[in-house]
C-alpha cells in the first residue's frame, strides 16, 4: 500500500515529477485530460518515465465536456451516459489506452457516468454494450478497464460488472465519492465489491446538503470517510496496491498543502495499523 498521486499531464512531465518528488512520493496514475495530444505527448512521458524512477498503476481518461459542478450537469455531461457523447468518448478512449500502453501502463479508469439501478432500463443495456466495448479495446492493449465507484450504489455497479461479462473488468475504489454522492457506506461497499477492486483513491468528503444535490470534497481526514477503518479493510481484503491521493482543489497553493497533509495522515494511520 504505497502512497501515490493522480495527477493530470498538463504540464511538462518534468516538472510533474519533480512536483511528485517535492511530496516525497514516486507513484500514482497519470490523469490524461482532454486537451492531451497524446500522439504528440508520448516521447516526453516515455523519457520521463525511462529516467524518473516512478510508477505509474495506470492512466486516467476524461472527456471534454464533462463537468462536475453540481449533480444535475454530473448526469448531463459526465460518461458515457451523457446524451451524444458516447461514440466520441470510445475513440478518445482508444486514444488514450493506446497511449497508456505505450507506456506501459497495464490498466485504464475513468467515469462511466450514472449506471442505472433497474437494470430493465435501455440506459443499463445500453451502457453493457459501451462497457464490452471498452473492456475490449484494453484487452487489445493487455490493460484492464477500471470503473470509479459513486455515482451509483455498490449493488448495482456489483450486478453491472457481473452483466459485462468482461474479465478485465475492474474497480478504482474512491470512498469519497460514495459520500458525495449519497450513494451508501463506504467500508460497506468496499467489503462487497473487493473481489473487484484494482486501486483506490484516497480522496474524503462530506454528504450532499439535501436530495438532487451534490456532497463536496475536503482534506483528507476532515471528512465523513473513516480512513483508519477503510485501510484497515484494506488490509484484510489483501489489498496491496496504491494508495493514491485525489485533490480536486482549484486553488494552487491549499491543493499542495492538503496532499502533504494527506501524506502525513496516510503515513501515521497506516503505522497504526
């Protein structure tokens, strides 16, 4: 369970790693945003990497025109459930396996969107036929296709990964986001999809104010996600993988001071364990 960092390539990879290093960390997932010319970005992250002495666990996709400002754009935007996208996303998400594999890198995440929770909805069989295909096209690439968890309950995401039929298949097990989006227990849903679950993020938050809303992030530790408990699952669930950081803080400077404070609080919880 070592401490890393998702971050997105927006920079040059130099100054990516040396931003790493200055958090004392050496892995994490690299964020692949939507303004990414991948074709163009790759012989920059190969040296990177080549000469870095980092890990990366996988990349992470997203699409232009998702946003997460409050619930109701969350479904309109974000996925592939968001109306019009889904065959733009597929290509960009081909883009960006074939560049993770480039890489090196042998798995793929991202936001699927709202999985339905009837699973007689067209929207659910609809999404089992973008998920095989997505499944597919990482297989092509010997990578697994890896589901963030929250904006649906643990039950259905459970049923859905049954339903793809896929065995690259997997979960980016993110406690955070169940808070945020009052989709269940955290530690709950760990301990019912952990057969799935290929890394997490350690990201906290707090519960939406009212129904139709959306909960908000906040530092590590200052939120509803009990982390001591959640590693200790962990734990003995056999987890082994990255213990990855997530910070989605618009401001430059309390993003930085809330990954070391995670650092620390990842640090100290798990010498407790």
């Amino acid at each position: 369970m070592q401490l890393g960092l998702v971050f997105w390539a927006e920079k040059e990879p130099a100054v990516h790693l040396a931003e790493l290093k200055e958090f004392g960390l050496s892995a994490g997932q690299l964020g692949v945003p939507p303004s990414l010319d991948t074709t163009a970005a790759l012989a920059g992250w190969k040296e990177a990497l080549a000469n870095g002495d980092v890990y990366f666990s996988s990349a992470v996709a997203a699409y232009a025109g998702e946003d997460y400002a409050d619930l109701e754009r969350v479904h309109q935007t974000v996925g592939f459930t968001a109306p019009g996208y889904a065959a733009e996303r597929i290509e960009r998400t081909r883009q960006v396996s074939d560049f993770a594999a480039q890489l090196g890198l042998r798995a793929l995440s991202c936001h699927i969107g709202f999985i339905p929770e009837d699973a007689s909805e067209p929207l659910y069989q609809k999404l089992i036929g973008i998920a095989r295909e997505l499944c597919d096209i990482c297989a092509a690439n010997d990578q697994n296709f890896v589901l963030e968890t929250g904006q649906e309950s643990a039950p259905a995401l459970l049923r859905f990964l049954g339903d793809v039929q896929r065995p690259n298949i997997k979960v980016n097990f993110d406690p955070a986001n169940i808070v945020l989006y009052g989709s269940g227990d955290p530690l709950e849903a760990l301990a019912l999809l952990q057969d799935h679950v290929l890394s997490v993020h350690c990201k906290d938050g707090r519960s939406p104010a009212g129904p139709g809303q959306l909960g908000h992030e906040v530092a590590l530790g200052e939120g509803e996600v009990d982390f001591p408990g959640f590693l200790k699952l962990l734990k003995q669930i056999n987890y082994t993988g990255l213990l990855t950081i997530e910070r989605e803080e618009p401001d430059a400077a309390q993003r930085t001071a809330d990954i070391k404070l995670a650092v620390q609080r990842l640090n100290d919880w798990k010498q407790a364990l």
